[in-house]
C-alpha cells in the first residue's frame, strides 16, 4: 500500500496470474472500501485457483501513523509496516520516482521478507496504542520547551534594542520589572512596545503553566507504573541513579526502553548510536553514528553523557572517556562523548532489564 493524504494505492500481486502486478485506487481513510477490495482480490484468486489465500499487506512508515497497521490486523490480515529508508533502490544520480514504482519495489521488498532472504529491510516494531499514547507527554514537553525558548528570546531580542540587557522574562518579577524598565537613553519603554512584550508574556506564561500540567500528568505516570511491585518501573530504576532525574528517565523509558531489544546492537541502531564503517578495498574507515533511529532518544542520551562525567566521575565509563581525551582536546572530546553515550544507554538497558548495575555507578542518596 503506498499511502497520501487523498489516494491509497494498492499495488498486488495475485496467484494464478502470472508475474502482473495489479493496480487499484481507494478513497485516503475509506477503511470499508480497502476491506471490499481485498475481498475482491481474494475472490478472482480464488476462482482462478480454487483455492483460497491469505492477504499479506505492507505500508510504509510515515504520515500516516500506525491506526491502518492496527484495523488490518484487528481484522486478522497480516500486515507489516517497513522503515521506507531500509528499502534499497537504484543509486543512479537521477532516478525515476512514481507512486507505481514504489508500489511495485514494496511488493518485491515484500515478497523478499516473506522468502526471508536476511537483511532486505527493516520492519518496524509498532508500539502499543498505550505506549504510543504515553509518549506524547515527552514530547509535547519539548515542544512547549522550545516554544519557550523562542517566547523568551524574542521579548530580549526586543528590549535589546532599546538597550536593555538585563531583563529576565522567567523570573516570577518579569510584569513589574516590566513596569519599571527604562531604555538606554534614559526614556520611558515605548507604549505599543510595552504592550507587545506584555502580550510575549501572557503567551509565556500559558506556555509555563502548559509545561507544569505535563509535568504533573508525568509524574503521575510514574507513580501509576511504580505501583506494581513485582516489576518495578524502568523510570523509578533509572532514577535511582546518581545524575538521572524525572525528566531524562523519562525520555529514556518512554521513547526507548519500553521496547524489547535482543541485544546491545539493536537498542544503540534504535538510538542512531551505532557506527556505520566504509570499507572498500583498501580503504577502512569510520563515518560516525547512522543517526539512522529515534532522534529525540539520541539527543537526550548525549546530553545525558555529559552529565555523568559531572555526577558519576567515579563510573567505568567517566574513567574510559577520560583516559582517550587525557592528550588530546577539542574535538576529540565531542567524537568521544558519542561514543561514550552508546556505551552508556547499553549500561542502562542492562540495568533495567538485568538488575546489572553499570560498572562504578553511585545510587542517590535516600
């Protein structure tokens, strides 16, 4: 199925004819007429056959979410949902690009998979309707965090103008300071100035108050998951970690470690951590992480490294990292903190998954 916003094409193959693969169109979102076209195709195989098949869908990742993925299989067809990026395609400098064309390489990726020939994609583990709901407190904070930074840049982007440097907009003084402001020439701030930044400002605060609800709703969360005393909640496992408060074990356990991951090569790839090597010949060389995974998790876990050196300067992994940029500085040390957050998050996995404290670790404090 290649999927848009007002077209869904159905690209299929059916037994009893032949290597010709059909087209079909159906109406974005008319679930009724998806079904009654797989039914169609069902029924001219089986009366070119006598037999009757199951139907095998795959879709794109995108857009469009997992809700299709979920009514095919809630109606007992199987479906899977591959990582578009995993599908190879000619490496020619201009290629021709068509829905059709898609739609034929997923039915040939599809039909790979099933024969299982090894790494002809990457299917994508689709999440719960409940995990993929709790995710949203994650990353509705960093939105609002953003929108926050922007608020406050622009109000001192303003008052810069004006000559104006020290005004502080998330200090709980920020109306009456306003008040009392005077430019650098020594004149009153200007009326419809004035009133801009006191209408930045209504819009800051609804921003602040929109970040102290989701922080509420997560650390109900947490005490919600924490209640279960024969498993206790990855969040509440992370946070016993010296450095590690609500809101990074929070990202770690709602945006990576809720999944199921076999060993420590598929959580650093889900992660984008993983090295991607270039060898050809005689030539052997590094290219940096694929960043080919969850961006936010990757982000969060670079921060996250920086500040173990600070809190955990004890651990395994703050002495590894020291000793490698002990004789060299600079850019050594940003190469390096990668490496050392893929180590990291793989600690982490063990130790909410195993009970396998990292190597040095100190617990906070009760």
């Amino acid at each position: 199925m290649e999927l848009s916003r007002s077209v869904w094409l159905i690209t299929s193959l059916s037994p009893g004819a032949g290597e010709k693969m059909s087209k079909h169109s159906v109406r974005s979102g008319d679930v009724a007429e998806l079904l009654a076209r797989f039914a169609q195709l069902c029924e001219k195989a089986r009366v070119r056959t006598g037999q009757i098949f199951p139907i095998i869908v795959v879709q794109e990742a995108g857009l469009d979410g997992f809700w299709i993925h979920r009514v095919l299989q809630r109606e007992g067809i199987e479906s899977y949902v591959v990582d578009p990026a995993s599908i190879a395609v000619s490496r020619r400098r201009r290629r021709a690009k068509t829905d059709r064309i898609d739609g034929e390489a997923l039915v040939r990726t599809l039909m790979a998979y099933k024969r299982g020939e090894p790494r002809v994609c990457a299917m994508v583990q689709a999440p719960s309707p409940q995990e993929e709901d709790r995710r949203r407190l994650v990353r509705e904070r960093k939105t609002l965090m953003v929108e926050r930074v922007e608020h406050v840049n622009r109000i001192k982007g303003l008052l810069f103008a004006q000559g104006i440097t020290d005004y502080e907009p998330l200090r709980g003084n920020r109306r009456k300071r306003l008040e009392q402001l005077m430019t650098g020439d020594g004149r009153p701030l200007p009326d419809h100035l004035k009133r801009q930044i006191s209408r930045e400002l209504d819009r800051l605060e609804l921003i602040l108050q929109q970040i102290s609800t989701v922080d509420a709703e997560r650390d109900a969360l947490f005490v919600a998951a924490g209640e279960d005393e024969t498993l206790p909640s990855p969040a509440a496992i992370l946070m016993s970690l010296k450095g590690i408060g609500t809101e990074f074990a929070g990202v770690l356990w709602l945006e990576g470690l809720f999944r199921h991951f076999d060993n420590r090569r598929q959580i650093a790839s889900y992660a984008g951590l993983a090295p991607t090597p270039w060898q050809s010949g005689s030539i052997d060389r590094e290219q940096g992480v694929s960043k080919a995974g969850n961006p936010r998790l990757r982000t969060t876990m670079i921060q996250l490294a920086w500040l173990w050196l600070r809190h955990q300067p004890q651990s395994a992994l703050a002495t590894w990292f020291c000793q490698r940029v002990e004789l060299n500085a600079g850019r050594i040390r940003r190469v390096m903190i990668v490496a050392m957050a893929r180590k990291l998050l793989i600690s982490l996995w063990r130790y909410v998954t195993l009970g396998i404290l990292p190597e040095g670790a100190a617990l906070r404090s009760a």
